[in-house]
C-alpha cells in the first residue's frame, strides 16, 4: 500500500518538473520575442539607407493554460507564475535595459499572470479537496502545511479583488500597501506548504523572494544615494519620464510616482487627489514657502527619441500636460541637429483657470516658430477666445478661482537651504464634462504673451490623420499621448487608420494616469 503511494508521488514530482521546465522555456522565449523585436528595430533605423516601412502592431498575452491534466501540474503552474508575477512586479527590471520596456509598461502582463496564478490555485485547492474528500481523509487539511497552504489561497483570492479597477483606483494607497504585505504573506506560507528542498518548490519561492529584496534594497540605496543632492542640478532622468519622489514630512514610509516637468531643475506638477497629494496640498497651504527635505529616485519610464521623428502630434488632457510639455519643453530647448519639421502641441482643458498651471512654459513654447500650441477649452465656451498669459507670475502661489488652486511649495535637499526645486501642486475639483462634438480650427493669433484658445473638444482623429497625410513613406511620425481613458481610448482606436502601407512610418507612445 504503501510502494504504490510513494510511487505516486514520485511521478507527480518527474511531472512538477517537468512542468516548470516547459514553463520556464515557454515564459523565456516569450521574453526573448520583445528583447528581439526592441534590438531589430533599434539596428534597422540605425543602420538602414533610410527606407522606412509603416509601422506594425502586435498584441501581447500569457499563454493560457487551457487544461490541467494533474493536480499538481496546477500548483506548479501557479508557483511559476508566482515567480513570474514577482519578476514583472520590479521596478528595476533587467527589460529595462533588454528590450527599452519600462515597469509600468509590463503591469498588464502582471496582472495577467497574477489572475492565471490564482485561477491555478484554486484548480489546485478544488481538485485535492475533491481527492480528499472521495478518500475520506479530510483530515488531512489540518495538517500545518495545508493550514499554510490554505492561508496561501485566502491571500490569493484577496489581492484578486482588491486589484479590481474601481477598488484600486479611489483607494489605491490602501490596495497598494495590502497588496505588498499579502504578497510577503503569501511568499512565506507558501515556503511552508512545500517546505522540502527535494521538491524544488521552495528553491522557486526563495528565488522570488530576493528578487522582490533585491528590488527594494536598490531603490532604498537609490534614495539614500540622493538624498544629499542639490535639486537645482540637473537630473539625469529625461524629461517626460517619472521619479519616486520621497518626502518623509508628508509621509514617512511611501514614495510615490510624478512626472518630470523639467530636469534642470528637476520640476513636477502634482494634481490633488487624495491620499499623499491632498497631504501634500494641505502642508503647502498650511506652511507656504517652507523648505522640506526630500529624496527623488530618477529614471523610470522609457520614452522614444522623440527628436529622431519627422513630425510630432503632442496630445494631453488635464494634468496629463506634465508629460507633454515636458516632451514638448525638452525638443525646444535641446533641439537635434537636424531638428522635426514640425511639432503640434494639443491640450484639452475645462476651464481658462486651468492654463495658470503651465503659463511659463506655454510662454516658452510660443516662442518656437517650429512648435504649434492649440489648447481647447470645454466648459462653457461657444467661441475661440486669446488669453492673456502676462497676468500669471512666475511665483504666483494665489487660487485663480473657487475650484482651481495653485500653491508653490519650495522643497529643499538636505544640507543645503539655498538650493531649491518648486513643486507646482494643483488642487481642482472633478466635475464631468459634456460630451461635444469634435470641431475644426480657426486661425488665431498669439504672441508669447496672449494664446488662442479653441472651444469644445479637438477632432483628435482629423488631427492624427492629417499628420500622416502630410508626410512621404520616407518619413517617420510619432504621436505622443496622456490623459483620461476617453482620450487615450479615442487616441488609440485611431492609431489603426495612420498605419498605412503607403504612409510614413507611425509610431504611438501613451501614458496613463495610473497603472
């Protein structure tokens, strides 16, 4: 009785082998396609004579694991996709560098494999409970190894909901700091459910768990490393890309992700939610001028060179402008030698309030014959309109209106008080627009000091097709992106229309409020 029992499970394990090997291999050569197509590209513009061809789109997906042959061929397929879960969850990741894939890029394949990872657990659970259960030997669950394992499926099944979109989005702070801890849980019980070296299991969870070590060591080494730095030098980071920024006075224990406006000196306009950015707004308002200490860990977000592009469309909507005219700001002041042709700056806003979050730079890119600024106004305006922005000073810190706010809050390095950066925080309340229709553009005039503005919402669609047609096959276009689902959604579904046999090579880069 007891050979058979024994043989049993030394075929599951040749199976759990077996199954990891073909998982690795599977996982890694999927790996290896976008290391491959990043290089392929990269070498092709490099080294071409110049022939372009349109751009292709591909979608990617975790191979599906359709059938489940044995019960412990899910747990393995759940522990390798725990591994894996963990390796996409790093901020500094070795794709980075591979295949020019920042982190946030990676977290729909994160995700993908963090709901495969349950789904497998639970196959798991339900097919031994079932096993048990004909057997007569529930008993078994009792034993400490099953209690881990049980504790295992419960985390599971928690950061599963808690990862829902609408509960990750109005608390996210909340879901972020569970989901790290349950995720530390969830490594630990699972050790202890497969604690045998001679199973492998535990070899794997090890390995998931210093690469989650590694992560956070590096990016604590990283702050620590900054923490002495003067902020008015200019960061390494490329304008467009995001930092952790640090503040311990506002919040001792978190980091949070804000896009650089400007990296000499390093600048972010942070929005007000709530969270660390309604702290953040309250202590500004509470202590105007006053120096903090902070720490930025720079670089993260790949963006492409937008300065090798023909022809540029820069599209933002609300405070996804920090990402525009942080690309924007960037090919005017560090233009390549051969510089675009032309460059269109959109941005969509619900209120004229809203232009005293970017009036220096607006002025600046009004100055740059290369760049056109169209800005649409969608809350009650029925006509184009010039604005003027002379009555905005650079160190404004007073609410233009009820609902939209700006304070400037200096933040100092530690060590020395006359170097400082500005943290542009905006406070503005969320009221839903109504739909309208896209409109076309009137000529307008405007000097460095007044802008025209344009009522209603853009013909995004007009725009991103007029961008193509005015381009050979020889050329290469890129539009650039960031903004609320809508936008980016409309600014996508377009995407498909440029992509043209005939046309210049298109390229789309967009960036989310959140991930």
């Amino acid at each position: 009785m007891v050979a058979p029992k024994v043989n049993a499970k030394a075929l599951r394990q040749a199976l759990n082998e077996k199954t990891a090997k073909s998982f690795g291999i599977a996982i890694g050569a999927f790996i290896a396609l976008f290391i491959f197509n990043h290089w392929a590209r990269y070498l092709f513009y490099r080294y071409s004579n110049g022939s372009r061809s349109s751009a292709t789109a591909a979608e990617s997906q975790i191979f599906p694991f359709q059938e489940v042959l044995q019960t412990d061929i899910a747990w393995t397929v759940a522990l390798c996709n725990l591994a894996f879960v963990i390796f996409l969850s790093l901020k500094n990741t070795p794709l980075a560098i591979l295949s020019a894939t920042s982190y946030e890029t990676l977290m729909p394949l994160h995700k993908a494999a963090g709901y495969t990872c349950i789904v497998a657990s639970l196959v798991h659970a339900i097919v031994y409970l079932e096993a048990w259960a004909q057997a007569d030997s529930l008993n078994d669950m009792l034993e400490p190894t099953q209690i881990a394992g049980i504790m295992g499926g419960i985390a599971l099944l928690l950061i599963g909901v808690l990862a829902l979109p609408y509960i990750r989005r109005q608390r996210y702070e909340l879901f972020y700091a569970i989901h790290v801890t349950l995720s530390a849980l969830i490594l630990v019980v699972v050790a202890l459910h497969r604690p045998n070296f001679s199973q492998h299991a535990i070899i794997i969870t090890l390995f998931a768990a210093s690469l989650s070590f590694m992560d956070r060591a590096i990016r604590i080494f990283k702050f620590s490393c900054n923490f002495m730095v003067t902020l008015r030098q200019s960061s390494k980071a490329t304008p467009g890309s995001h930092t952790f920024l640090w503040l311990p006075a506002i919040r001792l224990a978190e980091t949070h992700p804000f896009t650089l406006v400007s990296s000499d000196p390093a600048e972010f306009v942070v929005f007000s939610r709530n969270g660390f950015t309604s702290a953040l707004h309250r202590y500004a308002k509470e202590f105007p001028n006053k120096t903090l200490r902070c720490s930025l860990n720079t670089g993260y977000g790949k963006l492409p060179a937008f300065k090798t592009y023909d022809s540029i469309l820069l599209i933002a909507g609300g405070s996804g402008a920090s990402f525009t005219f942080a690309v924007a700001l960037d090919l005017s002041r560090n233009p390549a030698p051969c510089p675009s042709g032309s460059i269109t700056f959109v941005w969509v806003i619900r209120d004229k309030a809203s232009i005293s979050w970017f009036h220096a730079e607006l002025r600046e890119l009004l100055l740059n014959p290369r760049i056109k600024v169209m800005i649409h106004i969608t809350n009650n305006v029925e006509s184009s309109t010039l604005v003027s922005l002379s009555g905005y000073s650079d160190k404004d810190t007073s609410p233009t209106t009820e609902e939209s706010s700006q304070t400037s809050l200096p933040i100092m390095a530690h060590g020395d008080p006359e170097n400082a950066i500005e943290l542009e925080q905006t406070a503005k309340s969320e009221k839903p627009a109504d739909p309208e229709k896209a409109m076309g553009y009137a000529v307008g005039e405007a000097s460095s000091s007044t802008i025209a503005t344009f009522p209603g919402r853009p013909n995004i669609p007009a725009l991103m097709e007029s961008l193509v047609d005015n381009e050979d096959s020889m050329k290469r276009v890129i539009v650039g992106a960031c903004g609320p689902e809508g936008l980016l959604e409309t600014v996508k579904d377009t995407a498909s229309r440029c992509i043209r046999p005939d046309g210049p090579s298109f390229t789309l880069h967009t960036e989310g409020f959140g991930w």
